[in-house]
C-alpha cells in the first residue's frame, strides 16, 4: 500500500512538472557504434568512404544520440533544444506545444521532430529525414519513409536511459528497437569542434 | 646653416604625413542582386509593443517567432551592395595590415570569405547575415540556434563575475561569457581563432580579438545590436558598430546544412575586370 501510494505520488508529480532533463552539465553517450548486433538486420556493405559523416554532413537521427560525444538538453515547457559538440556542429529541436508533424515535410538531416512526456519519460517523435543519413556508424541504411521513436528516462541525476524504435518499411521487413545509456558530467561544457576545420578541400 | 624653425619642421611633418596617408578604401562593388528582387520593402509592417520581460524581471529575448538581421555586408557603412548594411557609417581605425586585406577582399569579390565554404561565420558576423536566429534563455545560458551557415548554436554563459576560462583554445565562435545590466544583455568574448571576417566585405580579425556585445530589445519588434572591436593587432583603438535587428512573428527556423552539396566555393575567381 505505501509502495503504491509512493507510485501514485510519483505519476501526479511527474504530470504536474515535467522532469528536468537538463542541468549544469552535458551528457555523453555510451559508444555504440552498431545498432544492430541482431543479425537479422546485419548492416549493409556500405563502405567508411561514403560515410556522409566524414564529409562533415550531420549525423543524423539516432546516430547523433550514440557517437561517443557530449551534448546538452537545453529545456523550456514548448520546446526542446539539444546542442552536439560532435558531428557538424548542429542542434535539434522537438517541439513540445502539441502540434503535429507537418503533412509534408521537406526531407532533411535531422527531420521534424514532436515529443510528449509519458510519466517520467520523453517520447519523442521524429519523421521527415532524407535518405542519407546512416543509423549508426556500422552504416544501417534508410529510406525518407523512416520513423523514428526515441525514449529517454532520466533514471538518476547522473543517468539516462535512451531506448529507440526505428520504424522504417522501405528498408527493414518489421520495427526494430535498440537502446542506450547516456551519463552526465556535471558542471562541464561544450567544446567548439568544427568537422571542416579537419579535412582538408 | 640655421636650424629650422618649429615652425617650419611641423609644416614639413605635415606634409610628410600628407605623402604617407593610408591608401583610399576600395569601393562597394555595387548591388549584387537585382534590387526589385530584395524583400526589404516587403518586411510585413508590424506594430510594436512593450519589450516583453521574463517573470523573474530580465529581459525576454524569446517568443514565437524569429530575429532577422538582414543583409548587412559591410559593418562599418550604411548600405553595402545596393542594401541597408550596419546602423551608421564608421571610420576603422585599420592597421596597415588590414587595411590591405580588406580592400583585397573588396576587390576579388570575397572570393575566400570561409563562409562560403561553409565554415562558421563568427562573431558579431551572425548578426550582420542574412539568416535568422533565436535566442533561448535559461536561468544561467543563453542558447543562439542559427538557421544559416550549418545550422549552428552559440551558448553564453550568464556570469555576472564575467571570468573566462584560462588557456581558451582558439575558436570561430570564441569563449562568451554574459550578464545582464537592466534590459541588456552584455556579452564578453575572447578566445577567437582570428579566421573569421567580421563581414562579408572582409574585415580581418587577429586571435586578440576581443569583443563586447550589448543586445537589448527595445520594444516587442526590436533588437539593438551594438558591439565593440577591441583588436589590437587588427585595429589602432577600439571601434563600435550597430545594427538593428527585426523580429518575424510565427517564423520558424529551416534546417540549412551549407555543407550540402557545396562544390562552388572552389571554382570563384574574384573579380577579372581589371
């Protein structure tokens, strides 16, 4: 009975205030350079050349979540704001007021992205991406039709947990799923990084 | 032979002066696009309100919509290309160096500007270009999202103590340290790489380069952008420019990646008319 009341407690807190997933400090991702070791959906033989990250192109969505590289959540009730050091300097944002995606979205980058908290967690909605962004560094390809649904649980004030839906007909036969971790380094920064900085033209 | 009067020798020295003035500026190279085709006169008129604050009394730099610069190709005149440019005009107080650099860079067109190859543009250049930007604040940032360039951001840390961290690795976008005086945002900024233009024209910058920006929304519609160009290897004294930056209720920022398909930069010559 304490338990439940604990819990009840819990779920009206976390719909009258929406969890901090902010704070004084940056996250960074646990590497995982593969999303997929199930070889059911074993990666294409795409080689490192093509790989639109080495010309400094953002990394897309979810890769830009596993690349071994701190960023920040920078939080406000309409929208969420995340800033990367790593890929190309770029941010990306999920709005928070309700709206729906757009009917039809330009292909892009980072797509279009909506979220919604469920209890503790952020759901996050993203359509909307072109074709050449890379899942994760192995190089699991995609189609415009990819639909992507991130989970993120702040399981500690040093913790999150990343869980991700890629739901995408034209290039894998069901959903699929894969997860993460993220963990926070209070009181640290973003450093400037500038992909073309380092290959030469 | 009697010594010269004083006199005289300050005649002389003024006339020496007179043979070692600075080569003239070069001149904007003239309206880059047809001026019919520029929206300025197409800016929505739009009534402004008081300046809105946040609830704990600072300044609110945010809200539905968007900040646009404008094209302001050249921050120290008036009208740059056959458009409104920076506030009003300023004498630079050029070194010899960038003097020569700047009248290069007038001349071939810009033809190396780093932003052309996708590189950042710095600052205060992000708000002498024409793409526009948000402002989100929190209690100790303020986060600037950019549509243009690569879709980049910019964090100031709120800092009234206005420390710096030591040994700043040499950056595009520097080190920006803020605080708020009244409805101003101040921001302090160091720790540049000296390879960004502080505008399309082609004022040079050095890695001294140390900057003082003021942003305060005057009404609900208004940014006034002021800020200060402490170069000492760039510049003889410190030198301060303005612009005015307009708000664009509703508008949302588009996801503009430069990198995309760029293969121009390469192939541009300056100007062969000689």
């Amino acid at each position: 009975m304490k338990c439940f009341i604990l819990f009840a407690l819990a779920v009206i807190s976390a719909q009258a205030q929406a969890p901090d997933l902010g704070g004084d400090g940056v996250w960074l991702p646990r590497p995982m350079p593969d999303l997929a070791p199930n070889p059911k959906f074993q990666k294409n033989h795409t080689t490192n050349k093509s790989d639109p990250v080495a010309r400094c192109l953002p990394p897309g969505v979810p890769r830009i979540m596993l690349m071994a590289r701190p960023f920040e959540i920078v939080q406000t009730p309409n929208r969420i704001v995340f800033v990367y050091e790593g890929g190309a300097h770029v941010w990306r944002q999920v709005w928070m007021d309700g709206r729906p995606h757009p009917k039809d979205p330009n292909p892009n980058w980072l797509g279009h992205s909506i979220g919604h908290w469920d209890g503790a967690t952020l759901v996050v909605d993203s359509i909307g991406f072109n074709e050449q962004t890379w899942l994760d560094d192995a190089g699991h390809p995609h189609t415009e039709q990819l639909h992507v649904i991130e989970r993120f649980t702040r399981t500690g004030p040093l913790a999150m947990k990343y869980e991700v839906s890629i739901d995408d007909p034209g290039a894998y036969t069901q959903p699929w799923t894969s997860s993460s971790s993220f963990s926070f380094r209070a009181g640290e920064k973003l450093a400037e990084d500038i992909c073309l900085d380092k290959i030469s033209r | 032979m009697k010594a010269p009067s004083p006199l005289i020798a300050l005649a002389c020295l003024a006339l020496a002066s007179t043979f070692a003035q600075q080569p003239p500026l070069a001149k904007d190279p003239g309206p880059f696009l047809p001026p019919s085709d520029f929206p300025e006169d197409k800016v929505p008129k739009l009534v402004a309100g008081p300046a809105p604050h946040l609830s704990d009394g600072r300044p609110d730099f945010g809200g539905d919509g968007a900040w646009y610069p404008g094209f302001n190709g050249n921050v120290a005149e008036t009208k740059w290309k056959g458009v409104k440019s920076a506030d009003q005009h300023v004498d630079v107080p050029f070194l010899p160096w960038t003097l020569k650099t700047y009248n290069e860079r007038v001349e071939n067109l810009s033809k190396d500007d780093p932003e052309a190859k996708c590189l950042p543009v710095g600052v205060p250049r992000f708000m002498f270009d024409p793409y526009p930007f948000q402002m989100i604040q929190t209690r100790n940032q303020v986060l600037f999202v950019f549509e243009g360039d690569n879709y980049l951001w910019r964090i100031v840390t709120i800092d009234p103590k206005g420390t710096h961290p030591k040994n700043l690795k040499p950056t595009w976008l520097g080190d920006s340290v803020g605080h708020y005086e009244g409805d101003t945002l101040v921001v302090d900024v160091i720790g540049f790489n000296g390879l960004a233009w502080l505008d399309q024209a082609g004022h040079a910058t050095s890695d001294k380069l140390h900057l003082i920006e003021r942003y305060t929304r005057t009404d609900s519609i208004t940014l006034k952008y002021e800020v200060t160009i402490d170069d000492p290897q760039a510049y003889s004294k410190p030198w301060t420019t303005y612009n005015t930056v307009h708000w664009r209720p509703g508008m949302e920022l588009m996801e503009s990646i430069c990198q995309e398909d760029e293969k121009s930069s390469i192939h541009m010559i300056g100007n062969t008319k000689k």
